[in-house]
C-alpha cells in the first residue's frame, strides 16, 4: 500500500508514524513545503520571548529520525502543488531544486492546515509586520524585536495573547489591538474581564473595541492606524486576527468544501474522495455540542484525527467523535480555559441551559498559596447535563476545566459532579473541589433547594426586588452594587425586621456562600428571595468598571489638592508597614489593610502583597469609600499584586464609611399637603436603598401626636398649644383651599377614589420601613407635647442629633 501525506506537522507527522506502526511494509511519503517537520508551533511564541530558550527544543523529530525510527520517506521544501484524483496521483514542486515530478497513491491524506489571515488593509505588506505560523517566521520576528523598544499585536486570541506576554517578557512597551469588546474570543464575556486586568496590569496598552485601519511606514518605525483615530509608531507588527483553512488543493481537486470553508469530512475523516482523507485545521468539524459545522483549529483534534484517518485506511473503522473545543491559554500570571458550550453559542443556537458561577480555592486555603478559580458552568436545566465550563484564575484551572471535558464527554450531569471522587490533599485540592463545588450548587438548584439570580439580570430587577449586600463592611467598603441595602450576614436574623414581607430580597455575598445562607434564612422566615449566583466577584465580572484601570489610580481618593496642601502627606510615600496576605481570600485582604491602616499616622503608607487578583480592583475602589490615597497598585514578582495604601483623615476606616445611602429630612410643617409629600419621600427613598430619618420639630410634631392613654399634666400654654395643635394626621388640614374644611375632605375623597394611600397608612408604611423618626425635645418642650402623646417607636433627639445624622446622609429636604 502507498501512502501519501501532505503536510508534517501535527496532523500529518502522527498520521505517518501511526501508518508505520499498522503496516511495516506500506510505502509512506511525507512531503511539507517548509524547512521542518513536527515542529512545536504551540511552543513558538515562548522561543521569541525567551522562555524556550533553545530553538531546538521546539524540533520534536526530524526526516532524518523519521526514516531511522519509521522508515517514513520525509520530503522538507517539497510542495504538493496538484492532485490528480482521475489518476490518483499528486504533482510535487520541489522547492530545493525548482524540479516538478509526480507520485501516485493508494491513499491521501491531507494536512496542510490553516493560514494565518492577512485583511486587505493599506500597508499590510510592509516590512516589519508579521504572522507567527512556523518556525520561519519565529525566526523573523524573533531578529525583528531584538532590542527594539515596542511592538503592536494585533487580535487578541491565545496566539495575539501569547505574542502580546512574550514581547512583555522581552521588554517591549506592547499595544494590544482587539476589534471586540473582549480578548479570547469564544470565552464568553464575563470571563475575559479578569485577564483584561491581568493584560492592564502588566503595563499592556490595550485597546479593546477597536481596529487597524492602515499601516504607513514613518522613517524606521511602522505607524499603526486604528479606527479611533489613534496613531501608534512601533517597531514591529503582530498580525494575529485567526486562521483560515488551507483549502486550495482540495478545492481544486473537485473535493467538498464546507460551509466554513474546511475541508468536508465524514466521521472516518474521509473527504467526498474515498481515497482521500483529510484531518486538523484544514477540515470542518461537527461542534459536539451544537452539532453545527465548525473550525476549531487545536492541536488535540488534528492529532487524534491523524490517527483515525490511518487507522480506517487500515480497516480498523474508527470514528472520530466531533470537536468539543477544550483550550487553555496562558495569560502572563493568568490561565483561562474552556471547554464545551459557552453562554454565547447555547444564545445563538437557542440551546435551553442555566449557569452556575463559583469562586474557590484551587487548593485548601489554609495551605499556603491558595488563590481562586473563577468557575462558570453550562448545564440543561431539564437533565442537569453538563454542557460546557470557562474557569480563569492563577492555578489549578485546567485541571477542572479537565475534569469538565472529560464529563461532558461521558455525558454526566451535575449530580455527576456532585459524587466526583477527585484527588484531595491540602497543597493540590480541597475535600470539596471546585467541579464537586460547581455541581452542589447547580444540584441545589435543580433540586429545588435554591433560587437565583444572575449578574446579567441585575439591571433588570423588578420594583419590588431588593438587593440586599450580607456582606462584611471592609467587602462593602471596597464596592457594592448600587441600590443594595448592607445587612452583615451575621446580623441578619436580629434585623430582619428591618425587612419588608412585600419585597423579595435579592441577596448577595462575595461569592455565593454566605448569600446562600442568608437566602436559606430569609426562605425559612417567610419571605422571598433569590441568590446571586457567585455574588459580588461574578457581578464584578459582567460589570468591567470594577477593574484595575491605571487611568484611574492615584487620585481614587484624596483629591490632589488635599494631598499637597498637607506637609505631613506630601513628598516621597513613607511605607511605615509590609504586609504579605498571599493566599487570603477576599475580604481577607482589604480586612488585614483596614487593620493595618488602623495602627499608622496620618501620611504613613501601607504595602500589602496579595495573590487575589480581585485584590488589584478592590484597593481603590476601598480607598475611595474610606477616603484614603491608592498610591499605587500594580503586578511585581511571584504572581503578586502590591498595593501601596497612604493614610488620610485622622478616623478609623470603620467610622468613615457610611455603606447605605442616606437621608435625614426635617418635617416642621403640619399642612396635609407638606406631611403626604414628606411620608411619600421617605418611603420612596427607602425603596432606592435609603437608610431615612426624619427629624419633627415645631408643628410638624403634630404628625406623631395621639391621644394620651391618660391625662397628662400641663399648664396654661401648653394646654393652648395642646388645643391648637391637630392630634396625629387625621387632623391635618391643606395648606391652599381648605375652605373651612371643605378642601381637605374633598381631597380624602378624591384620594380614595384614586387608590392612593392616606397619611395614616404612609405614616405606618413609613414605621414598618424602618424609617428613624425623631422628635424634637426642644419643640415638644417649648409646646408642652409630652411623650406619652407621640406614637410608638419615636425616638427623642435635639439639634446634635439631627446635624450628626445629616453629616452622614446624602441627601436632606426642610418640609
Ligand atoms: P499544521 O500543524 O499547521 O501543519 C500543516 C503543515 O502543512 C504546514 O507545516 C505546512 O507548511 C504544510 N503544508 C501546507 N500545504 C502544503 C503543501 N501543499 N505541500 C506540502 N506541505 C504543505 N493548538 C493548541 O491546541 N494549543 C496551543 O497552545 C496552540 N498554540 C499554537 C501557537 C501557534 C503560534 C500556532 C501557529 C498554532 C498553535 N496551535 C495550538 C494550533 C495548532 O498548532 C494547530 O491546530 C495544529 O498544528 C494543526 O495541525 P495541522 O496538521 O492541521 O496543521
């Protein structure tokens, strides 16, 4: 038997050895039309940035230990230019010698791969922009960025991603250009926005939402165009905006061609030719999990698939059982994975699926090192089979996005994982590991034991949904979602009458736990509520505002001014503390600063190491609300992030920060008209999240009066103003068209045949909201009221009161 392979890389040099093997005496021809064969060109990227340092290593074999080990007759720089199917032969160029000559065969197959996509934009061909496909053009861009000062990479998939790390490893200042709104294209969004972090915070300019429209040359540099108008000059140019299949020769020949443009298989891997087999990122696959026609060019697929090809040339009738897309890329200290259905395909496939989110620790987190991995999982809501899983985090990630493929493949479920016995010792796992993590809260849910929400659907919350943050105030401090009212978790069960049986509580924590908990709580008194799946952390991720941006560091907190115009802050940052909370896990981090800033001067610095990447975001945002200075945060050896944090104000971080937004109104009149729109305010600002006070003084006391239980004891004055004074608010009269009376009745008239509530029950809608209501002492002195004449639940104050509550509100109104 004869048979001839085209292309030496992944797909063709395992399909030549697995030949071998299956027959000692078949005639095998491999002919590539570069220098190499079965060189490493997933490793390429780390040979130009140094982390490969040997170019050898990147050469696994060679036609010399081919032929010694195979006896496979390997043809470098021999070019198939022509299949003739009718004669079942191939015409070859050798490049060498520029001589054409023929071979026959009994099969082909075909492996020539995917080219590097060049877009007709003005200038593409100058020099000094370049794809990275083999290790020719290793070569070339590996001279072209000696000691130059910058480069540009355009596309930001792994290989962009990898370029855009290696360039950063060689010293290059490197601008990364990104047509879409995210790196990593098939991740679905959210996940994408941690590594957008990790690019910023080492040093990369990137440039998301935007693309090249034109290269000029400008003396020795490249002048890079983008569509906002930027100009960039570099040295060098990185062109990776993905790869198309190598589909010339097959067209040609008169064989299939997908709607993607690969070469169309069936499941032997055998083209519309019999004799012809085609395998790696040349041929259109079936995705696994949308079966729709795909390109998914890995290296996995087009090794297996290899095999396959030969092992049905053989007889052995083996099919290969579609591409799931399992990737994992580096991203400096980063790794993202995937595998399986994203949120993006089952949208655009209308697949039926639900999600979880969660956030823990790639091993114990008592063992030191341990940081989080960020898991999103897809599954069928009708079955609980797995459909898909992305995780990011510093380590431990490919391992469950592992596990991941290898139960979507098997078809598991969520109760699958549930039951998953994984390896567990302190520094690799934990007893429960993430993928067991992932499947106990998406079980819970199936089984009905919870109820959630998603960060997507915060936006889209209902009038009488509440969010509510359980969440320790240091958490709080370093960000919120905006309307939430804060009840620490370990307060909730003594606050909960804080609590509105009208409203369901959409309850959040960091991570999903405590959320859970609180959820657990509020279900088993009776109200209704919903978690946040993956808390805070996940709605950080769809909300890309809570990331590191350096435009923003410095003056987070404290304005500039502030800062100069003290002697004590001002000059060289005096770091007095060095704290390392590696392997903390938020709020572990931000605790230990607030801590630390606790015990220095005003003007002193802290210095906190962190391995949590939220870390990076949380440090401004935590000085923001406390109104100390960010001096500086950003990515140094190990992994880590250091934070330098200055002390300003003279209080303690606890006493700066007010979390719920707050209101402290002053109601001096006792009109009807006045008193409806002060209750009406109050609880709506209670429904925005407002924390309100409202401070009665002089007439407005008259809102709190009732009848006395028994006769209170007044003189002269205090019983005119007894008199004169309307007891409670069905005695309020208009403050325009009374009439004599008749306006205000007319309006009790009108106001219930419109539904709209009266001032009693606003009054008591008010007290049930937890509205604080304060009389003042000095009016109720100078009136003669006594406090056995005010309602329940008054609470007594004079003026210091009330300018203490207004110095910690947002808002006031004088009514
Ligand atoms: P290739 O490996 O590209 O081999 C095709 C060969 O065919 C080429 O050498 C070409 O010269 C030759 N050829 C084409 N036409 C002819 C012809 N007419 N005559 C003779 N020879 C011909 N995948 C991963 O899964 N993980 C990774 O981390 C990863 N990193 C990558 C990094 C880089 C920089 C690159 C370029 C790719 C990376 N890939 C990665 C993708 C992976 O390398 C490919 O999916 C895989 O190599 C495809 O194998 P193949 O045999 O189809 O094509």
């Amino acid at each position: 038997m004869k048979i001839l392979i085209i292309g030496g890389v992944a797909g063709g040099a395992s399909a030549a050895a697995r030949a071998r093997r299956l027959d000692e005496k078949a005639e095998i021809i491999l002919f590539e039309r570069g220098e190499h064969i079965s060189f490493a060109n997933c490793g390429l990227p780390y040979h130009i940035g140094g982390v490969i340092p040997e170019r050898e290593s990147l050469l696994v074999t060679t036609p010399e230990v081919m032929y010694e080990k195979f006896a496979i007759d390997v043809r470098v720089r021999n070019e198939v230019v022509k299949i003739e199917r009718d004669k079942k032969q191939v015409l070859v160029k050798d490049l060498k010698t520029g001589q054409d000559y023929v071979e026959t065969y009994d099969y082909l197959i075909l492996s020539p791969g995917a080219a590097a996509i060049k877009p007709p934009i003005s200038g593409i061909d100058l020099p000094g922009i370049f794809s990275l496909r083999n290790l020719e053009d290793m070569d070339r861009i590996k001279s072209a960025v000696k000691g130059k000062a910058s480069a540009v990479v355009v596309g930001g998939g792994y290989i962009g991603l990898e370029m855009t790390e290696s360039l950063r490893h060689l010293g290059l200042e490197v601008t990364l250009v990104e047509l879409a709104n995210q790196v990593m294209g098939p991740a679905d969004p959210e996940m994408a926005t941690m590594q957008h972090t990790e690019i910023k915070m080492n040093s990369v300019n990137l440039r998301l939402g935007q693309s090249v429209t034109s290269f000029t040359a400008n003396d020795d540099k490249i002048r890079v165009i983008l569509s906002s108008g930027d100009k960039i000059d570099t040295d060098a140019v990185i062109m990776a905006i993905g790869v198309r299949p190598e589909n010339g020769l097959a067209k040609d020949a008169g064989i299939e061609v997908g709607v993607t443009g690969g070469i169309k298989v069936n499941s032997f891997m055998q083209t519309s030719d019999e004799s012809v087999y085609a395998v790696g990122d040349a041929v259109e696959v079936k995705d696994l999990m949308t079966g729709k026609p795909a390109l998914i060019p890995l290296a996995g697929p087009a090794n297996r698939q290899g095999r396959i090809a030969v092992d049905n040339i053989f007889g052995l009738k083996r099919e290969y059982r579609d591409t799931q897309g399992s990737a994992v890329c580096k991203v400096f200290d980063l790794t993202f994975a995937m595998t399986g259905l994203s949120e993006k395909q089952a949208v655009k496939n209308a697949i039926r699926y639900d999600k979880v989110y969660v956030h823990p620790a790639n091993h114990a987190s008592y063992y030191p090192g341990a940081t989080s991995i960020s898991l999103k999982m897809i599954y069928d809501p009708d079955t609980g089979r797995v459909l898909g899983a992305q995780a990011v985090g510093l380590d431990g990630v490919e391992k469950r996005i592992d596990v991941m493929a290898v139960a979507i493949r098997a078809g598991m479920t969520v109760y699958d994982l549930e039951e998953m016995e994984l390896c567990y010792a302190p520094p690799y796992g934990s007893a429960k590991d993430p993928v067991n993590y992932a499947g106990f809260v998406a079980a819970n849910l199936l089984r009905g034991h919870g109820e959630h929400f998603h960060a997507n659907e915060v936006s889209t919350l209902k009038p009488d949904q509440k969010l509510l943050d359980v969440r320790t105030l240091e958490e709080v401090q370093a960000g919120m979602i905006p309307g939430a009212v804060h009840i620490p978790l370990h307060e909730l069960r003594q606050k909960i009458s804080e609590l509105s049986p009208d409203r369901e509580y959409m309850v959040y924590c960091q991570a999903g736990l405590r959320g859970y908990l609180a959820y657990r709580i509020l279900k088993q008194r009776g109200f209704r509520a919903s978690n946040l799946d993956g808390g805070y952390k996940t709605y950080c991720m769809f909300n890309q505002t809570a990331v590191y941006d350096k435009s923003s560091m410095g003056d987070d907190a404290g304005s500039e001014s502030e800062i100069a115009n003290d002697a004590a802050v001002a000059g060289d940052v005096n770091i007095v503390r060095t704290l390392d909370v590696s392997g903390l896990q938020c709020p572990g981090p931000i605790s230990q600063l607030r801590k630390a800033i606790d015990t220095i001067d005003k003007g002193q610095a802290v210095e906190v190491l962190s391995t949590d990447p939220g870390f990076a975001a949380d440090v401004p945002a935590w000085c923001r609300s406390t109104g100390h200075q960010s001096v500086s945060v950003e990515k140094v050896a190990g992994g880590k992030y250091r934070a330098v944090v200055r002390k300003l104000g003279q209080q303690s971080c606890t006493a700066i920060t007010t979390c719920q937004k707050q209101m402290s109104n002053v109601i001096f009149s006792n009109d009807f008209d006045k008193a409806m729109a002060a209750l009406i305010i109050a609880n709506g600002a209670v429904a925005a999240g407002y924390k309100v006070t409202l401070f009665f003084t002089f007439w407005g006391l008259s809102l709190l009066r009732r009848e006395p239980d028994k006769p209170v004891k007044k003189d002269m004055m205090e019983k005119m103003f007894g008199m004169m004074l309307p007891k409670g608010v069905d005695g309020l009269k208009l403050s325009k068209m009374n009439m004599g009376g008749m306006g205000t009745v007319m309006m009790h008239h009108v106001m219930a045949s419109k539904n709209v509530a009266t001032l009693k029950e606003l009054l008591q809608q008010a007290i049930e909201n937890g509205v604080k209501m304060v009389a003042c002492s000095m009016s109720m002195d100078v009136m003669g009221i006594k406090e056995s004449e005010l309602i329940d639940g008054v609470e007594l104050g004079g003026v210091a009161m009330y300018i203490d509550e207004l110095s910690k509100s947002n808002a006031g109104l004088f009514i």
